[in-house]
C-alpha cells in the first residue's frame, strides 16, 4: 500500500512538472506562437516576452550573452509602441523614452556609460526634437543648453565647459546660425569674439589622409582632404587652402564617440551647425 501511493505521488509530481513546462513557448491549433515564449540562440537566452497568436504584444526583453538585460521594448499589434528602455553591457542604462511608429515622441533620454545623463531631449508626436534640449559632459555638468523647434535649432543655444562655465552663444533662425551673434567666451566670460572660432582652423593630428582620386598621398595642406583623430574618427573633410579648412565640414563627437554635431565651412567661415538629432 504505501509502495501504490509512492507511485500516485511520483506520477502526479511528473503531471504537474509537464504542465508547468508546457506553458512556455507554445503554439496554437494553427501553429503560431502564442503565450510566453522564452527565445534561445547558441543555447543562450536571447528574448522572453508574450505572443498573441504570432504577434509581440506587451513587454519584450532581450538579452546579452553575459546574461544582462539589454533592453525592455513594448509591443502592440507586433510593432514596437511604448516605453523602450536600453542598456550597456555593463548593467547600466543607455537611452529610454517613448517609441511609437518607429520613431521618439515625448521625453527622450541617453545616458553615458558612466550612468550620468547625456542627452535630455524631446520629441514632438511627429518625431522631431521640439522644446529644451540639454546635453551633458561625462561628469554629469551641461554642455549644450537650447530650444527647438520641428527638429531645427531655434534662439540661443548656450554652451558649457565641463566645469560648468559658460564658454559660448549663438542665436539660430530656422535651423540657420546667425553668424554675428555668436559670442565665445574667456575663462572670465568675456565675449572675445563674434564670428565663431569652435577651435583654430588648422590641421589636428592626422592618423590617415584620403583625397578625393584613387592616389592617396601625404596631406600636404591644400586641395580636397579627409583627416582623422587619433582614434580613427573623421575630424574635418573637405577643401583645404595653406592647412586651413575653406569649405567642408567639422564634426564633434562626445566622450563615447557619438557624433552631437557638424560645424559647416563656407570660405573659412562658419556658415552653419548642425546638432545631430
């Protein structure tokens, strides 16, 4: 007798553990996922979130191979709608907002590696940035201060070193720099100029050069070139007169490497800057 209710016991444990497992990752009477569904690739988990008869609905999250979670994406209707949130490799968060209809809408942020903020920024329903933009140094300090309005600079944008102080404004009409405006400040906030001068036109240190025909050739200073950082990344591009930079183009990149903005060049002068959205 208690040999029989040994085995009723087993046997039942054995029916509950199937059911319990059954509820995950399964299909319906035509064959598409539906339920909770957990998604492996190379043996490791990649995404776990709920499927509606084929379709993504509610909350997704995905994975790194290290385990971490990499982001939280909302789901109707199998198209990302909703709040999206993602992640370094290292656990910290890197950009979160509103995604809907494959664009932002609504408050947007991106953080540096570091946890601290980078960009502060929002989004008409339209998906183009509209309001107070901020950007942030690395320790946490503004950097870049001003309104937009349907994706285009629009006023005073004001700029900060990474301590806080203010070093530039430029007024904006449209999108377009209004050149005369600009004033760069000392150390002791004294305007010294009224063309801006982001940084002497010259030539930086050149990792690699690249002209425009199939010869490549030692940067010589003049003619159309491309120059690099030392880290690989294009600085400046365009046509050079005596090692200045005439007409092209000047691009900024934050502490991480992503491109904020492009400084245009019109006979040596600056014609107009480009925040990048």
């Amino acid at each position: 007798m208690t040999v029989k209710l040994m085995m009723i016991s087993l046997l039942l444990f054995c029916i509950r553990g199937w059911s319990q497992s059954d509820t995950i990752n399964r299909t319906d009477s035509e064959g598409k996922q539906h339920g909770y569904w957990i998604i492996y690739e190379k043996n490791l988990k990649s995404e776990e979130g709920r499927f509606d008869h084929g379709v993504r609905i509610g909350v997704w999250k995905g994975y790194y191979p290290n385990g971490k979670i990499k982001h939280e994406i909302t789901y109707q209707n199998g198209k990302p709608n909703g709040y999206a949130k993602f992640y370094y490799e290292n656990g910290n968060i890197s950009e979160e907002g509103i995604w809907k209809e494959n664009k932002w809408v609504g408050d947007y942020k991106y953080y540096h590696p570091n946890g601290n903020i980078a960009y502060e920024w929002k989004y008409s329903e339209t998906g183009k940035r509209t309001g107070v933009q901020k950007y942030y140094h690395e320790n946490g300090k503004l950097m870049i201060e001003g309104e937009w309005k349907e994706g285009k600079e629009s006023g005073t944008i004001k700029e900060y070193d990474n301590n806080g102080k203010l070093i530039a404004e430029k007024t904006f009409n449209d999108g377009q720099l209004d050149v005369a405006s600009v004033k760069i400040y000392t150390s002791d906030n004294q305007n010294i100029a009224k063309k801006e001068q982001v940084e002497p036109n010259i030539t930086p240190v050149v990792q690699e050069t690249k002209q425009v025909s199939n010869d490549i050739g030692v940067f010589d200073g003049n003619g159309f070139h491309k120059v690099y950082t030392k880290d690989g990344k294009l600085d400046r591009e365009g046509e050079w007169k005596n090692g200045r930079l005439i007409d092209g183009k000047k691009y900024f990149y934050d502490e991480n490497g992503k491109l904020i903005k492009t400084t245009i060049y019109k006979n040596g002068n600056v014609v107009n800057i480009i925040y990048n959205n």
